[in-house]
C-alpha cells in the first residue's frame, strides 16, 4: 500500500465525511507535486493570491514562456511594464520583487527552509512580505508534498466542509482547526479530499445557491 493510499484508508477510517467525498467525486488520484520548488514555486504561489487559477496560469505562462523556471534575477531584470504585460498588479509587482531580493540578498535560504520541520518551515515563509499562512501553507502542501499541513484559510476548503457539514455558512477558523485535529498525520490528504469533493459539486452548488 502506498502512503497516499495509507492515508486515505486511516481517513476513511477516522471520519464519515471522507467517505461521502469519495461517494460524490470518486477514487482520489495519487498526488502530483508541483514542480519546481524554491523561488519559482513559492513566485506562483504569489500570482495565485486571489485570482482564479486560470488567470494565474495565464501569468505564469506569460512570465515563464515554455519554461516553468525562472530566476530571482531575472525578476529583477523586468521593468514595470513588461510585468503589467504579463498580468501583474502593483502588489503582486511589490511582492515578487521583495521575495527575489531575499533570495539574491541571502535573507532568505529556500533550500534551507524546504528541509525545515512544518513549523519552523511555516514560520520562515511568513516572514515574508506577501507570503501569508496561506501561501507558505499551500507551499508546503502542493510543491513540497509534506504529509500533514490543514490549510483551514483556504476557500474550498471552508466551503467544501461547509457543504460536507450541511450548514448554511461556513463553519469558522477555530472550528476548522478543531476539525482536522482527529486527522494527523494525514491531514493534507484530509485537505485533497475535501478539494475533490469540492471541486466536483461547485459548479451545481453555485447554480443552484452560492455559498455563504
């Protein structure tokens, strides 16, 4: 059994929610990290702070070319205009430059942050400026693969619990915390459960009464 496959089974064992989220969107496909780490990972993660993911990968696309690598350096190297062309707002300009002087600067060791402990990881990224829990979160969870981070500031997932729940609003932070507690270690194939069921009933959901 793989550790993908460990982790849904002591889910599933753990929780009823899970298995309505299989019986809804089906089996859930063995993770695809997101590759590369480092700067360009934790770059795109900044390009997807509230936007659609279909805008952000037009973003990223126009940055990178056919390449899905690119430089603090280079970053630097890019005037005002050349970003706006790629989609950039001011702030996410200010953000992208900020993170490409940390690393060039040393501020900022990526690679001793990707082998960091969760917490200690966490704490590093937020550091910095335009990367909030969400993002190191998300970093952690998507590019790095780490086994056990509960994203509870991420949208789908509030909603998606929401919907699981049966309840009219989304149920608050703490709750959200309080929720995933039962589920360490596996707490980001918790994450990717509840994103598959999610991402299967929205489209429904959001014709029939958006969420609150």
């Amino acid at each position: 059994m793989t550790p993908h496959e460990t982790a849904v089974q002591a889910l599933l064992t753990r929780d009823p929610l899970f298995g309505n989220c299989l019986n809804v969107a089906g089996a859930l496909p063995e993770p695809v990290l997101r590759a590369p780490a480092g700067f360009p990972g934790l770059l795109r993660i900044i390009l997807e702070q509230q936007v659609s993911t279909k805008a952000a990968e037009a973003m990223w696309r126009r940055l990178c070319g056919d390449s899905d690598r690119i430089s603090p350096e280079a970053v630097l190297a890019l005037d005002d205009d050349t970003l706006r062309q790629c989609g950039f707002s001011r702030q996410k300009m200010a953000y992208a430059r900020g993170l490409a002087e940390d690393v060039v600067s040393g501020r900022l060791d990526i690679e001793a942050v990707d082998r960091m402990p969760d917490d200690e990881a966490l704490e590093s990224l937020v550091r910095i400026k335009g990367i909030g829990r969400w993002s190191a979160e998300i970093y952690l969870l998507l590019v790095l693969g780490r086994a056990d981070v509960w994203p509870v500031d991420d949208l789908a997932v509030a909603v998606g619990l929401q919907w699981l729940l049966g309840r009219d609003e989304r149920p608050p932070r703490d709750e959200l915390v309080a929720l995933g507690e039962p589920w360490r270690p596996y707490r980001s194939t918790a994450a990717r459960l509840v994103w598959h069921y999610y991402l299967q009933v929205a489209p429904e959901r959001r014709r029939a009464k958006p969420a609150r």
